[in-house]
C-alpha cells in the first residue's frame, strides 16, 4: 500500500516506517520535526515537513501521494508535561488529529492506524488491563488521547473509516538503526543507559513507596519492533475486513517489571555500575500498568518475539554505543 505515517522522524515511527518500507510498503513521512529528527527517516521513504493543524498541507500531501492508509502516530507524549500544560495536549492530539481526519475524508482515505496509550485507563481496578476496563485517565496526556479515540469512533460510524486503535504500553529498545532520542528524556531504559554510558550522574527513581512488590512502579515493555509488527498486521486487517473500530492493547503480560527491575537488568547488560538517586512521586504516574494482549493476539496474529528485558535492555544498548 501507500501509507502516510505522521510522525514518521519519531522514535516508533522512524522504526515502523523501516519495517513498512521493508515489507514492500511505499510511505511518505509527514512530520513538524517538533520532536523528530530528519536524520531518523528512512532515506527510502518521501518525507513531508508540515504541521498537522494546517489542513490544506495534509490535504495535499494525501493527494499527491495517493495514500492509501494512514498510521497516525504524530502528537505529544510526557504525562508530565500535560499536567503542566494541558492546553497543549488538547490541541495536539485531538484539534490538530481532527485536522487529518477531514483530510482524510475529503480524500477519501478510509483506513487508519492510531497510536493510542494505556495512559487512557488511569488507575486500573484489575490487573491484567483487558480492552474493557474501564478507560479513566489520570492526566491530560490520557484523556486526549482517549478523546480522539472517541471522534475515530464517530468518524467510522459517520464516514465507514476502517480504524484500529493500538493502545502501547512502554515502547523500549531499538532496531540496528533507530532507537530513543527524546529531548528531554523521560524514559526510563534510555536514562539509565545514559548513566551506563556516563553520560548523566545517576538516574532518579520517582518514587520507592507504591504499593507494589519494590515499591516502585511497575510496567509493561515492549520491544519496538514487536511493535511495529502490530501495526502492520493491523493494516493488513484492517485492508480485508469490512469497516470496523478495533481497540487493542499491546503488552507483553505477566507480571510486568519494576522500575528497579529495569535498573539491575541495565547493570548485568552493561557490566556498569548505574548510581541511583531518590526522588518524589510524579503527578500522574500509576503505580502498576500490566497489559492482556489476547485480543491482539487473536483477531491479528501478533506474537511478540523480543519480549524478555535483557533482549530489550541489550537492544537499546547495542544502538546506543554503535561506533
């Protein structure tokens, strides 16, 4: 197909647009380089300088490419950022992502593949967290990802779009060419790799006194390419199958690790010392995100197959000190 990936110079969508263009798939990049870098694109792939919120530019990069299907994957994404500054997430990622649906529309592009977050489910009641829990977010970053999943629904009702909503839990590691460069880094893999390499003091641990088996928080990672698995299968079925409005979260289950989990995994891949300082809870962290990917699983046929930690860890570290 002939896809249109926003925020294609980002760190998952630089490595999803990779696995498309291997998979014989031809994809434009439509970035504002915000928070991509031009250097991540892939030099196979057209790539499109624009900001969403401009109608007109989407518009026509959707028709003078032909696009066939969209993966949405442009927006913002610090949960403490949008308890700062909440406006900001609004018109990201609901106002500027209803600017590409119209153009959609008007284009007459039906299938879309957007990047959702389990930030939309808060505090979870029960573990793990299946499609039907409650959606109830605990910061901006959340609800307005949760809002614009809510027009998806809309605009598939309203105009038959073929939607698939991939909700992530945490996107870790790194292929051979693409891995984490935010700026600022909030991750957690990224910044203690950052001390393995010397290049930060220590990392700090946000909390050490949830109610959790450490005390610290407790997350679901994916490997990325895991990831950008899912997002092709997902367009694979959304291209067969009549018009739909799936949800699906992608996790790899269990118990999830914690924070220092992460930070003794970082110790044995590296062989380094990682000094670690204490710091307060931040706003809007849940103390535990453990997904059920069943569903995935079995409407799409994802299986991830790098889903142990030190495979992850060993990842982001490899990419991190290539020569």
């Amino acid at each position: 197909m002939r896809i249109l990936v926003t925020g294609g110079a980002g760190y998952i969508g630089s490595v999803l647009t990779d696995t498309l263009i291997e998979r014989g798939h031809t994809v434009t990049v439509f970035d504002n380089l915000s928070r991509g870098h031009r250097d991540a694109v892939s030099p196979a792939a057209t790539f499109i300088e624009g900001d969403l919120a401009d109608s007109a530019v989407i518009a026509s990069a959707l028709k003078a490419q032909k696009v066939e299907a969209v993966v949405h994957m442009a927006g913002d994404a610090l949960v403490g950022e949008s308890m700062q500054n909440p406006g900001r997430y609004y018109r990201t990622n609901v106002v500027a992502g209803l600017s590409l649906l119209e153009a959609m529309r008007d284009n007459d592009v039906r299938l879309l593949v957007f990047s959702s977050t389990c930030a939309v489910y808060g505090v979870p009641e029960h573990l793990p967290i299946v499609e039907t829990t409650p959606a109830r977010p605990v910061n901006p970053y959340g609800d307005s990802k949760l809002a614009f999943e809510r027009a998806l629904g809309w605009f598939h009702a309203a105009h038959g779009f073929r939607v698939a909503a991939l909700r992530y839990f945490n996107a870790a590691g790194a292929s051979a060419r693409c891995g984490e460069r935010h700026e600022p880094e909030t991750h957690l893999i990224p910044q203690v790799l950052d001390v393995a390499a010397g290049k930060r003091p220590h990392v700090t641990l946000f909390g050490n006194d949830y109610p959790t088996r450490d005390g610290t928080c407790v997350r679901d990672y994916i490997h990325v390419l895991d990831l950008a698995d899912a997002h092709i299968l997902a367009l694979d079925t959304l291209q067969r199958e009549s018009p739909k409005m799936a949800i699906y979260n992608l996790g790899c289950g269990g118990e999830g690790y914690s924070n220092l989990d992460v930070i003794e995994c970082a110790r044995r891949v590296t062989g380094k010392e990682i000094r670690v300082v204490a710091g307060p809870r931040r706003p809007g962290d849940p103390p535990v995100l453990v997904a059920s990917a069943d569903k995935a699983r079995r409407e799409l046929g994802w299986i991830p197959r790098r889903e142990q930690l030190e495979t992850i860890v060993q990842s982001a570290w490899s990419w991190m000190t290539r020569a």
